[in-house]
C-alpha cells in the first residue's frame, strides 16, 4: 500500500493487477485488473499494454516477469535471473555472503549440543521449518529433505525477526531501504 500511495504521490496513475481480488493494495489503485494465476502460461493476459513501469511485488513471481520482461516492452524492476535465484535460496545466497557457518551446520548439528533450526533452502513462509530438539528429529528432517545439501541448519534463536527491503534504481542505486519486524506472516510475506 505504502509503494501505491508514494507513486500517486508523484503523480503516477497506478494500475494493479493481481490474481487475488481481494489483494489489500486493490482498493488503493487507480485502476486493477484481475489477472490470471502467475503460474499460468497466459498470466499476461489482460495486462494493461499502456503502462509505464512495472513492478512485481511478490517474491514467488520475481522469475516468471524477469522471463517476459523482454516481450513487454516496458521496464520491470526485476533483478537478474543469478540475483533472483541467491536471495530466494538460503544456502546461495549465505554462500554469496561469505557465510562460512553454513559449512559447518552438519558437524554443528551431529554434535547435538545446541537447540538448532531448520529449513529447506528454497522454502517460503514457515513451509519446511522446524525446530530441532533431538538427533532423531535432526535425521529424520534432513532425510525427509534429501539430505544436508538441501537444508539449512542454524542455532535457534528465539528472538524477533526482522526484513529489509531495498529499492533500488535501474543502476542499482538505492533508493529506499525498509526494515521491517516480521509480525505476521503469511506464505513468506509480511503482512505488517
């Protein structure tokens, strides 16, 4: 909503197009189109052909509009297809950051000294989560999973989580940065 209100601000009319027809921006756009599911392979039909800019503001759909930026003929402020992949796949992107722990959570974890946390790598949201409280909870996750290579494992920290989001222009300069304590969420996003 804030991203909405910052554009009509600037005197930007804003079209929002969603497959869900109670997405809360909707009733804040100057227009909205009620689209097909992202994962369809008509998902652009429908698409207002005389915008300006488009915006994706949902994780999950960053790769399927990074693939039809080209036929659109609009910008879409979307990273590349590398970038998308590292911030939506844990183990990637702690290995983009030199994060040298993840290395070591399986021999961390067969130690079993420590409550510990995993996750699937690519999962969203609390899908794939789970508190380790034993070695036998430890072993039957990552064999659920496929094995260490497609978990993370971390400490358990019982404490607030936050998000950062940046915003940034097509040269990479920030424009925004935006963190956020994660109150409630829902299939990975914050909704507060």
């Amino acid at each position: 909503v804030s991203l909405v209100k910052a554009f009509q601000e600037n005197e930007w009319e804003v079209v929002g197009y969603d497959s869900d027809v109670d997405a809360t921006a909707a009733s804040f756009c100057d227009n909205f189109i009620v689209a097909p599911l992202i994962a369809d392979d008509d998902f652009l039909w429908g698409y207002p052909s005389d915008v300006d800019l488009i915006i994706p503001t949902s994780d999950k759909e960053l790769m399927r509009w990074e693939r039809a930026k080209n036929a659109l003929g609009v910008p879409v402020v979307v990273a590349d297809p590398i970038t998308i992949y590292m911030c939506q796949d844990k183990r990637a992107f702690g290995k983009f950051i030199g994060n040298r722990s993840l290395s070591n959570t399986k021999a961390m974890a067969l130690s079993g000294t420590e409550k510990l946390f995993l996750r699937v790598s690519s999962a969203r949201g609390n899908h794939g989560a789970h508190d380790i409280h034993s070695k036998n909870d430890l072993e039957y996750w990552v064999r659920h999973y496929g094995g260490f290579d497609s978990v993370v494992i971390n400490r358990y920290e019982d404490a607030p989580e936050y998000s950062i989001d940046v915003f940034s222009d097509f040269n990479s300069n920030v424009i925004c940065i935006v963190p956020r304590k994660r109150i409630s969420i829902v299939d990975g996003e914050s909704r507060s």
